[in-house]
C-alpha cells in the first residue's frame, strides 16, 4: 500500500504539471506526456498494488487486461484516424464516455450494496449505508450520466446527425426533470432496503433524460461552452469516485479538471455574453428568434480575377478563417494564398475570433496544422485594432463572429457578443458557399452593406483558383 | 454529516486547493491552446478508470451485472484516457513540428 500511496502522489503531481505545461506553447506537448506518464503508473498500480480493506488484492486480472486492451486500441485507433476538422466532435465523445464510466461505477457499487442486503424484512437503506457513502455514489451517478447523454448528443450534433429541438417551458422543464432525479435519489436512499434500487435506476434515467434536453435546445455556435462545461462534470463525476475509494488521485484529478473546466466554460460565455446559469437552465440558442430585423437588400458578388487583383494590390489583408474552412481542409491552400501575398509585398495577418470554428482554439490548431507562423495569428482585440489600417479583409466560411447584429440589434440572439469588426476596413470579401445563414441560424446584415462583396464557393475550390489567379498578375 | 467532515477533513482540502490551483492553472492560458488544454483536461478526468479497475477487481465471479458493467466502464474509461492523450499529442504535433523549421 506504501509503494501505491506514492505512486498516487507522483502521478497527482504529473497531472499540476501537466497541465501547467499545456498553457504554455513551447512545453504543451511534453506536459501532455508527462500527465499521460503519470496516468499509466496510476493505473499499473492500481491494478498490482492495490488492496480492498480486508487487506486482499484485486481479482479478475482477465477481464480488467481485456477491457483495457479494447479500450486501448479503440481509442488509439479512433484517436489517430480523426480528422481535424472533426476534433471538437471527438474530444466531446471522449468525454462522453468518461461520464458514463463514471455512471457505471456508481451503478456498479450500488448494485453491489443492494445486493449484499436483500431481502431483507426491516433494514432501511440509510441504516445500512453512511450518508458520506451514499453521497459520492449518487453525485457520480446523477452528473456521469448528464456529462454522457450531454456529450453524447454534442456529438451528434457537431457531426450533423442531430438537429435543434426545443419547445416551450423548456427551462422549467430541465429545472423540474432535475430536481425529480436529486428527489428521486433522496427517497432511494430512505426507502426500504427491498425496494431502494427502484428510485435508484429512475434517477439514473432522469438524469440521462436532462442531460439530453440539457444540451438538444442549444445552438452550434454555443456548442463549444457546452463541451467545456461537460468536460468539468465529468470531471467532478471523476472526483466523486475519490470519495467513494477514499482514492486521492481520482480526486486531485478530478476536482483540477472540474475547477479547470469550470473557469475555461465561464472565460467562455464571457466572450459570447451569456451567464452560466443561462447555459445550465438550457436556454440560449434558437429560442429567441422571431423579433430580429429583417435583413433584406443587395449582395453583391466579386470575381475570383477582381478579388486576386484588389489583394495583390493592397497593404494589408487580413483573413478572418471560420468553419468553413475546417469544413473545406482549406488551411493549406489558406497559407499557400498567404505565402504568395507576401512574396508580393502585401502584408498578411489572421483574425482569430476567440469562438471561431466549434471550439476555443480551433482555429489555431487548424492553421498551426498548415505551418502558419504564430506571431502571423492576431487575437480579437488586436484584430479590432488593426482593421482600420486593412486595405482587404478576407472572410472564409466564417459568419456569426463578424455578424454585426451582435452589436447593433438588441433583439437578435448573438446580441453583445463581441465580434470582429471588419467593417472598419476599406474591403471586406466574404467566402460562402451560398447565401444561407450560418450554424446559430443568423441572418447577417453585412453581407448587404456596400463595402462587402461576396465570392462564393467551396473555401478551397475558391482558395486554389485565387493563387493560380495572383501567380498570374 | 459533521461526522463525515471531520472524518474527511484531508479530502476537503484538497478539494479547495484543487479548485484554486486548477483556476490558476488555467488562467494563463493562451487562446492558441485552448482546445488542446480542453483535450488534455478531458484526458486527465479519465483517472476514473482507477475507479472502474477497483470495481472489476472486486467483482465477485458470480456477479454477472457487476463483471458485465465493470468490464464496460473500463473500456469506457480507457477509452476516455487513451483516446484524450492521443488526440491531444496529435494536435500539439502539429505546434511542434512548426516550432523545429
């Protein structure tokens, strides 16, 4: 137990340190290792080392190796063949399947419970069972299932598969399915023993029930706070288990994560003006449309020959990137168009909405992928700066994060969301592939304003036609 | 319940400590790295496995529920663990070999 006890504290440390050093560019990736280092000692040592309270070591060594074995090689597999632009999916269902872990384990030890003490005539549940006990098993039943069927339904929609559902008195609803499940564990636990496992299972369900209506209502572009704020239950979920086995590194990696997570989720909905208890009750996202200004008008659209003279031509582009460019695997032909732009004397700059794509960061990794150079991506308040000094800016597949309702019209959902300013350079193209409003479902009105010209297209048919059009200039 | 907080002070303070390191942890975050710090995150909340080899390990062998569930949470969770740290590396892989040129 010593050796194991030691092991736990080496590893909590690689988790501080790990994620210490993935804040920082220049050692992320050796912080990674480093937490994934410590997580194998973990788990090695749990499975050798540790002993139950009788002082016996764990059993079923076969299923315990083939259950990681599968795991393993499902997850390198899926891991590894993903593409990019599908991360955010990805991350959401790892996550996903952590929360129901989670779950399960708690399912698991109270089966375990249960069965140990029936049939029994007399014996009530809480006599049998301490309170400090009961609690981490129900905490990590109730939010390892919201955190699986949330991320779950994350999932599927990031993927497409699922669409937007919501109806009225949702909210109340959500509110009212939660406080059933907390009620419903509460009652398991002063019920009779025979009859406690009743509540329990109802519980487990209500809470995949919230958990699928917690997340079905909410829009894409809110997608990513969704995902973040399900990567901290999972964590608190985890955490619960280090109560439950008086485990100190499930509960060191846990509560860093939920804490972590948390304050990454809040960090979020501050740049998108919403408040957390917004997020929670489920409400944003499609409900609120209706009131908006109509946005009616004239587009114009521009030639890719006009474009690639107007760039050529200019001091300064800046290129605003959103999902359509992760759609389109456009980030390579996105630098190639960059390079060349340079090489003719302009100067090239990226605007990073700190939301663009369907996740903080997104971008960067996208554009990183395609060896854009750091010191060449401008976050949203440098961005805002420099737009006035812009000759050009290029929008490709971005929408809702240069939509300026966010700041004009109180009644359109985004409405406060800081956003991009482009329309305070002299040019402003935008790379669509058709008139339709963007994932949120938002019209945007600078589509329609005089100085914008429209280039529709793929992001990367259009990309590729412009460099062979600026080599010829 | 004051029992079980006195019987768990340790616990309870590294639940505070946890949650004021994690906050500062994160807080200096670029927003270059804000999806691999999240991937990475999602990785490190895969500890639960430790929870789901205890379960296994305890199961007795006639327990079929118990080995059946148990065996799930730890493909589940090595799922989660394996799966984050790979993808995580992936992306970071793509920082590093920028950094090299």
């Amino acid at each position: 137990m010593q050796l194991l006890s030691i092991i736990y504290i080496i590893s909590s440390v690689t988790f501080i340190l790990g994620l210490k050093m993935l804040s920082n560019p220049a050692t992320a990736r050796k912080g990674n290792l480093i937490a994934a280092g410590g997580m194998s000692i973990a788990i090695i040592g749990t499975i050798f080392l540790y002993k139950d309270d009788t002082g016996n070591n764990l059993h079923n060594y076969g299923w315990i190796f083939g259950g990681i074995v599968i795991g393993g090689i499902a997850g390198t597999l899926a891991a590894k063949k993903v593409k990019m632009t599908a991360m955010p999916e990805m991350v959401s269902l790892f996550n996903g399947t952590g929360g129901a872990c989670a779950a399960l384990i708690s399912i698991v030890e109270f089966d375990h419970i249960y069965k140990a003490n029936t049939p029994s005539e007399s014996t009530w549940f809480s006599d049998v069972v301490p309170l400090g006990h009961f609690l981490p098993i129900a905490a990590g039943a109730i939010i390892g299932s919201i955190s699986f069927a949330g991320s779950i339904i994350a999932w599927g929609k990031l993927s497409g598969n699922v669409k937007d559902h919501s109806f009225k008195g949702q909210h109340i609803f959500n509110i009212i399915l939660l406080l059933l499940a907390i009620t419903s564990v509460a009652y398991a636990y002063d019920a009779n023993m025979n009859f406690a496992n009743i509540p329990f299972y109802i519980t487990v369900l209500l809470a995949l029930v919230y958990g699928v209506l917690f997340v079905l209502p909410i829009g894409g572009a809110d997608m990513p706070v969704v995902i973040s704020l399900l990567n901290s239950f999972t964590g608190v979920a985890a955490a619960c288990g280090g109560f439950l086995y008086d485990n100190k590194v499930m509960l060191t990696g846990g509560i860093l994560v939920g804490a972590a997570g948390t304050l990454l989720t809040i960090l979020m909905c501050k740049a998108m003006n919403r408040s957390l208890l917004n997020v929670l009750v489920g409400s944003f996202g499609g409900s609120v449309k209706g009131e908006q200004q109509k946005t009616t008008g004239n587009y114009k659209e521009i030639s890719i020959n006009d474009a690639a003279i107007t760039m050529s031509y200019s001091h300064k582009v800046i290129i605003v990137p959103g999902y359509g460019l992760a759609v389109a695997q456009a980030q390579h032909a996105c630098h190639e168009l960059e390079k060349i732009l340079e090489d003719k004397g302009v100067e090239v700059k990226y605007a990073i909405h700190p939301v663009a794509g369907r996740m903080p960061g997104h971008m960067n990794v996208l554009l990183a992928e395609a060896d854009v150079s750091y010191d060449k991506l401008l976050e949203m308040e440098q961005a805002n700066e420099e737009f006035k000094s812009t000759d050009v800016v290029l929008i490709l597949g971005a929408n809702d994060v240069v939509n300026p309702a966010a700041k004009n019209d109180p009644a359109s959902p985004i409405y406060g969301m800081p956003i991009l300013e482009v329309e305070e350079a002299k040019l402003v193209i935008v790379n669509k592939r058709s008139m339709k409003p963007g994932y949120a479902g938002i019209e945007n009105q600078l589509f329609f304003q005089p100085k914008t010209s429209m280039l529709f297209g793929d992001a990367k048919g259009v990309l590729q036609q412009l460099i062979a059009e600026v080599k010829t200039l | 319940m004051l029992n079980w907080i006195s019987a768990h002070e340790q616990y309870i303070y590294i639940v505070i400590l946890m949650v004021f390191l994690g906050i500062e942890v994160i807080g200096r975050v670029p927003s270059v790295l804000h999806t691999p710090l999240m991937s990475g995150a999602n990785a490190i909340h895969g500890v639960v496995i430790i929870g789901a080899i205890i379960v296994m390990g305890k199961a007795e062998s006639d327990n079929y529920v118990a080995l059946i569930l148990g065996f799930l949470a730890v493909i589940l969770g090595t799922l989660n663990v394996v799966g984050g740290f790979v993808v995580t590396d992936r992306m970071l892989g793509m920082f590093k070999k920028k950094k090299d040129k």
